[in-house]
C-alpha cells in the first residue's frame, strides 16, 4: 500500500473496539516504511462516534493527533452540535477556519437522523468534509435502495449549498459517475478503484 503512488491518504479505523493508538502508530510506520518516501502519505484515522461520549471523544482525537494523524473521521454525526464538538476537538490547525491549517475533519452522515439535519452539520463553521455513509444508510432505512440514494443526494446537495466537499465511499464500477455527480473526496477498497477515479478525475 505505500508504494502505490496513486493513493493521496491511507484510511484507517478505531471505531469499534478499545482504541489503540499503538496499533494505529504501527500501522503508519508500516506505511511509511513500505513508502520508502520522505512524505509518507497521510494518515486519516476513524474515531469512535461523539454520541458515545463527548469527553472520550475529545481525548481521542487529541490521542491521535499527537500520533501524527492528518485528519479525523467522526462517525454517525447526527446534529449541528455533534459536528461542533468535532470541529472544536481538532484544535487550531483545523482546514478552512485555518486557511493555512494541516488537519482535517472528516463527518460522516449515516443515519436518518442526520440526514434530517444535513443542512446545520454542513453548514457547522470549520468543518472541512462532510462524507454520506452508503452502509449504515443501508441498515437505518432498512435496506431501501432507493431511500438510501435519496438520502445520499440530500447530503451532496447540502455539502454544494454551503461549499463543503462531500465524500462517499465508491468502487471501480460507479466512481466515475460519483465524480460527475459532484463528490470530490473517496473511500475505496482496492486498487483498481483509486486508479479508475484518478482516470475519471483527470489526474
């Protein structure tokens, strides 16, 4: 994985589980190792969702930036106030409120919930990218295809209103269209992914 070029960041995840910071450290020391670069590509770690507890949260987050994570995924963001939490938790490196800022926040919309309040996390101030979770919107609007999708493009639509990329994650056979639908930041299991949406992309 580090020595695929293509790749701008390595995603990884302690959302469920004790969170390890050590097992997060090795795996970046992994990646740099194999990247045989001076800039290693940049870390961005999933956390465990704020509802689980504002303070575990804020700890976490400080945890994992002292390890040298670039940039924070919050989970299961469900209001305006969660998002707020998040943005405050990352300090003043934070990308935009920071034009210059190194560090970015990551919120994922997964549930209906917070779909019914995409519009106030979006338009959170310092919120750097807002993702729309396809898997947990599966399972909260049990497995309704077509609600999940309408759901997904409630979010986009809010993240374009308020200039805020969106995220989602995608694979080889539907990353090009995601791209022509307006979302500029993906997760992706496989190689051949990353390459087909540098190709769509244009870079």
């Amino acid at each position: 994985m580090g020595q695929n070029r293509e790749l701008d960041f390595v995603f990884y995840s302690l959302e469920s589980g004790p969170f390890d910071i050590m097992t997060t450290e090795l795996y970046m020391a992994g990646v740099a190792e194999g990247s045989g670069a001076e800039a290693p590509h940049p870390m961005i770690l999933r956390v465990p969702p704020i509802r689980d507890g504002e303070d575990a949260a804020r700890a976490n987050v400080a945890t994992a930036l002292d390890a040298g994570v670039a940039a924070i995924v919050f989970p299961h963001v469900e209001s305006g106030a969660e998002a707020a939490v998040a943005v405050s938790a990352m300090g003043d490196e934070l990308w935009p409120g920071n034009p210059s800022g190194s560090l970015l926040s990551i919120l994922i919309i997964e549930d209906r919930s917070g779909v019914e309040r995409a519009d106030e996390i979006v338009a959170t101030p310092g919120v750097s990218v807002v993702f729309a979770g396809p898997g947990d919107l599966r399972r909260s609007y049990e497995g309704d295809m077509e609600a999940v999708e309408a759901a997904i493009q409630t979010v986009l639509a809010a993240c374009q209103a308020h200039g805020v990329p969106c995220g989602i994650t995608a694979g080889v056979d539907d990353i090009a269209e995601r791209i022509g639908q307006g979302f500029r930041m993906f997760i992706v299991n496989d190689a051949a992914a990353v390459s087909a949406g540098r190709a769509a992309a244009g870079r």
